[in-house]
C-alpha cells in the first residue's frame, strides 16, 4: 500500500509542473500581451496628439495666409518634426485641414513571432472661424457699416462693410520696430489704415459725415470714412450698471469679468470725461478687442421689433440677448463679431495733439481742436486670446480662434 501511494505522488508531481510551466508561459504571454497593448495604446495617444497639432497648425496657416499648399505642408511638418509622427498626409478642403497621422512601435510578444513593427493610427480636423464671444473688451463699438437707426444691414455683409483697410501682426511689428525712438515715431505718423474711432464731442454736437451730413470723414481721400460719427459709434455699457465714466474707467485698465457673446444687444452710454480718456492712455501699444455692430435701436429693441428683424435682415430667430441700460441712455447696439485694434495714440484734449489721426481730423474741420479722441489701426490675419465660439458664428473682422471639430 505504501508503494501504490508514492506512485500516485509522483504522478502528481509532474502533473503539478506540467500545470505550472504552463501557467508561467500564460502569465508570460498575458504580461506580454499587455505590455504590447498598453505600448499600442500609448503610440495612439501620440498619434492623436500628433494629428491635433498638425491639424491646428494647418488651419493656423490656412487662416493668416490662405494657401491650401503651404497649409498642408505646415500640417504634416507639426505632425511628423514636432510631434513624434512617423507619417503625416493632411487634407486642405472646404476651409478644413484633416490630418492623417501614423506611429509605429516595435511590439515585445508580437516580435517573438517575427513581427518587427506595428503601426497605429489618428485623424483630426481643424478649421478657423469668426470668434462668436470674447472677454476683456474695449467699451466701445465699431460700426460695421454706417446705420441710421432701424436701418437693414446690406445683404451679406462682411468686414469690408466695416474696415477695408487693416494691417497684418507682421506690418504691424515692422512699422513699430523695437526700439522706443522707433514705435514713437509710429505712433506719431499717419498712415492710409489710421481710424479715429472714438471722439468726445456729444451726439448734439457731433459731426455728420457725407453723404448723409456736412462732414467729410474721409480724411485721406480714398473713398472710406476714418472717422466715426453719431450712431456710427459709442461707449458701451457692458454690465448695465449704469456706472458711467467710473466703469469705463474700470473696464478700459482692467477688463470686463465676463464674457460679451455676439447676438447680445448692449446699451450705450456717454463717456466724454477726461478720465475715460486718460484710462484709455493706458492702453497705448496694446491690441485691443473690439465689439463689433451691425445695427443699433433707439429704444427696447423687445419692444420694438422691427429692430430685431432689421438686424436679422427677416429673419430673426429667437436669439437674441439684452443687457438693459441701468442709466438713462436708451440706445442700445446688436453686437455681431469682434476686431481686433491696436491703440497707437489716446487725445485728452487740450488743444494741440500729437495724435496724427486727429491732427487731420481737426485740419479738416471734423474735430475741434480740444476733442478727446482714441486713434489707431485694426489688424487683421491675427489670431488673440480671449475669444472664441463656435463654425460661422460672427462676421469676419480678420482675426479668428482655431480649434478641432474631429
């Protein structure tokens, strides 16, 4: 009996090893396994990562310089040299740039049985659109095209209603230059793109351009008025506070806490103080974000709905916001894209200016000699922080937020 249960061990035993090598190779095959899937995980991660920034780089490119070739060039160039893929094909179409981006790894288990490299894959689609809010605004409004009140904006309008003459980041760098000798000469020289586009003479006593009026804004004589007039423009109350000269003064230095999404209809409100202006000194050099209207209401435009339609040209949908006035202007301006504005010179009044724009502006009788006034350039083929939004949302006024929809 002794011998029949040592033999019934032994079998046992090598039954046990048996079980065991073969639970070794399993937990091998398993740890393998997961190293190539967790290597093959990872390679898809930088294969995404490679295609969002080619495809954000492309659109980038597309946007400032419009070429569909370099565009895709610069796609592929971020995908492969800069982040870590092994092939790139990007695809410029329709305003898109998708981006095809490849990785490969050499895999552990996989190589055991004579395989050398595996490949995975990403794609990504970018484009560039029109900003549909933006935050840290400058209180002020730029006309997209000169309204009367109740006016229907022009059938598919655009930037050049508003602004035909911008200038590139690029122009801007190289006029300015580096040194303080060269951006004060800047600043001190008028160019065919200056637009003074805040004054402080009063609605009562503003100017009134041509054709409309008795002024002629176009004070360098190439068909479009560089100085704003009446409902043209105005300071904006961003918050309804109400708090006049105080707020301005707060947003101008500081910014606004929030954001100001287009569709929004703002209320208007003086602001000819000293202060405002001296605030808005403050800002010289800096480029500016500036809401942009299509058209503006005299009164509730709830109230009044053909406002609503005018501003919709027919064909309002129900989206519009109001920020109601908590003063006692009643003006109030459909807010449809941004610009952006380099502030070159601020005019606090007292007579003579070194301000080029308004030096001819006064020369030209459409300023007195002691306004307040606010001159520069907008810029256009730019891209700025603090904006956003969704595909089509605002006007084009030259700058744009890039970002993936795939």
């Amino acid at each position: 009996m002794y011998a029949k249960r040592a033999k019934i061990k032994k079998r046992e035993r090598a039954q046990s090893l048996v079980l065991v090598v073969f639970s070794v190779f399993g937990i091998f095959a398993l740890l393998a396994l997961t190293m190539d899937g967790g290597f093959a995980l990872m390679r898809r991660r930088a294969a995404q990562n490679a295609a969002d920034a080619g495809a954000l780089a492309g659109a980038r490119d597309l946007c400032q310089n419009g070429d569909p070739v370099n565009a895709k060039w610069m796609a592929e160039r971020y995908a492969t040299l800069y982040n870590d893929a092994q092939l790139a094909n990007a695809v410029v179409a329709g305003g898109f740039v998708t981006v095809d981006a490849v990785a490969q790894f050499s895999p552990f288990f996989a190589g055991v049985f004579g395989v050398g490299q595996l490949e995975v894959s990403a794609r990504a689609v970018a484009g560039c659109f029109s900003p549909g809010f933006g935050d840290s605004v400058l209180p002020t409004a730029w006309s997209c095209k000169p309204p009367t009140s109740g006016a229907t904006p022009s059938p598919g309008y655009n930037f050049a209603d508003c602004v035909v003459e911008a200038i590139s980041p690029l122009e801007l760098q190289t006029r300015r230059g580096d040194s303080a000798t060269t951006i004060a000469e800047f600043h001190a020289t008028w160019y065919p793109e200056l637009y003074v586009i805040m004054d402080s003479p009063s609605t009562e006593d503003d100017v009134f351009c041509l054709p409309e009026g008795i002024i002629n804004c176009d004070l360098d004589g190439d068909g479009n008025d560089d100085l704003l007039s009446d409902g043209d423009r105005s300071w904006l109350d961003l918050t309804g506070g109400g708090g006049g000269s105080s707020d301005l003064v707060e947003w101008i230095t500081e910014g606004l806490d929030g954001e100001i999404a287009i569709h929004t209809w703002l209320p208007g409100q003086q602001g000819v103080s000293t202060n405002v202006f001296m605030a808005a000194e403050t800002r010289i050099g800096d480029i500016a974000l500036v809401p942009v209207f299509d058209a503006f209401c005299n009164t509730d435009p709830f109230v009044q709905t053909n406002c609503l339609l005018n501003a919709h040209s027919g064909t309002y949908s129900d989206q519009d916001t109001i920020i109601y006035a908590g003063g006692t202007y009643t003006k109030y301006f459909h807010i449809i894209g941004f610009a952006a504005f380099y502030i070159s010179c601020v005019s606090t009044g007292g007579g003579a200016s070194e301000c080029p724009g308004k030096i001819l502006a006064v020369d030209n009788g459409a300023l007195p000699a002691n306004a307040k006034t606010i001159e520069g350039y907008f810029i256009t083929k730019g891209f700025m922080q603090g904006i956003g939004g969704q595909p089509s949302d605002g006007v084009d006024t030259g700058i744009y937020t890039v970002y993936l929809v795939e």
